[in-house]
C-alpha cells in the first residue's frame, strides 16, 4: 500500500504469515521532518500467531474410554474387530512391504511322527470300514492346527482396514493338487469337525478340484493356510 502526501511517500509491505510488516519512508528536502512520524504500531508475531490459533479444549471433553481398545460389532457375530493403533498398523505396513521386498527365512521344526503314523497303521481299515474314506495324516494336521489356534487366538486373527479380527471360528486353506495345478480350498470350522469330517471334506475338494468345479467362495476366507503333506507320501 503506498501513501502520497506531498513530496513524502510511505510504502508498506507485509508479507502473509512470516513476519510483520515493514516501514520505508522516502523523503525529499521539504518533507524531511515528516520522516520522524511514526509508523503506526503492528502486532508482533507472536501476538498474531496466538490471534490466529485459538486454544483449544478439545482434549479435556474427550471421554476416557476413547483411550482404550473399541471393539467393534460387524455383520458376523462370531467376528469381534478391535480397532488398533495408528503405530500398529504402521508396523503391519511395514512387515507386509518387508514381505514384499525382501527374502524371507524359513524355519525347519522335526516333530516326532511315530505315535502318530502307529495310530494309522493300527485304525486305517476300521477308519476306513466305519466312515467309507481313508485315513490320512493331514487329517491330523488340520485338527493340531485348530486346536493350536484355538488357544493362541492371535495366530488365527487377521488385518482389517485398521483393525485386528480375532475369528472364533477356525478355516484352513488346504493346497490341492489338480491338473491346471494347485488350488487351495478351504475347510469351514475344523473346530467342530472330527477326523472323519475333515478327511471327507479333503476328500470331496479334491475329487472336484480334479474337474474343476470349485467354487471361489470355496476358495476364499481362510483363517490359516497348511501345507498338505500328500505331496511327501502322506
């Protein structure tokens, strides 16, 4: 903004939020004594910083609770999703882009498997007699892994949107092996089954897989994913 008065002329220029403004005066020989007027007074930074950004409460009306989890209700009852932290989630993110591009480590467990292939070799042809399939060990494995799941609920959780859902229902995804290649369905509430139940239910994927006639709701939502050990002579 400029002000002409007579041979004094006042410039102002204020810059938008970084400082205050500043004063020029020019002046020639018959003016001279108007440059001791002084320049009107201006807040200082500080003071427009605090004009401009009020205080707020907000904080203190915030209820307690909101500092703890929130468990949130969907669709399915059996599903409970407890909302996460912004810092937890940024740890997911981080793993799964980990995940992606970096190698992964493998971990090499031996399980003593002689009571168990025992127990087969003992109960196969009456398994076989009572229940029409026969009977595997990936029946097993299925069933341990349900049991396992069931008492460490967070191996059996999953990431929502920005949220950690614990399933009390278990659904493993078993590879099975088809001409176009493997497929991995999955088997709904092992929880529930028996290993007639299971073997049965591997059994019909399979035959179906064969043909191709699966289904992709068959295919999608489980909860654990196991490798299927027919491949070893299981």
């Amino acid at each position: 903004m400029e002000k002409k008065d007579g041979a004094f002329t006042q410039t102002v220029a204020a810059t938008a939020e970084t400082e205050p403004p500043r004063v020029e005066a020019k002046t020639t020989g018959k003016s001279a004594d108007r440059a001791d007027t002084p320049a009107p007074l201006t807040k200082s930074p500080q003071q427009a910083t605090v004009a401009a950004v009020p205080v707020s409460n907000s904080t203190s009306s915030l209820p307690s609770s909101t500092s703890k989890q929130q468990i949130i209700t969907g669709v399915d009852p059996r599903v409970k999703s407890v909302r996460i932290s912004s810092m937890r989630q940024r740890i997911a993110d981080r793993l799964k882009a980990s995940q992606n591009t970096a190698a992964m480590l493998t971990t090499f467990n031996e399980v003593d498997m002689t009571p168990l292939i025992e127990l087969r070799a003992k109960y196969k042809d009456d398994f076989y007699k009572r229940h029409e399939v026969k009977l595997g060990l990936m029946s097993a494995f299925v069933k341990a892994s349900a049991i396992a799941l069931k008492d460490i609920p967070i191996v059996n959780a999953s990431f929502g949107d920005n949220t950690i859902d614990f399933h009390e229902f278990v659904d493993i995804s078993v590879a099975v092996a088809t001409p176009r290649g493997l497929v991995v369905p999955v088997i709904r509430d092992v929880q529930n089954m028996t290993l007639a139940d299971i073997e049965k239910t591997i059994s019909d994927y399979a035959t179906r897989a064969r043909v191709n006639k699966l289904t992709m709701t068959e295919m999608t939502g489980g909860t654990f994913t196991i490798s299927n050990g027919g491949v070893f002579g299981s």
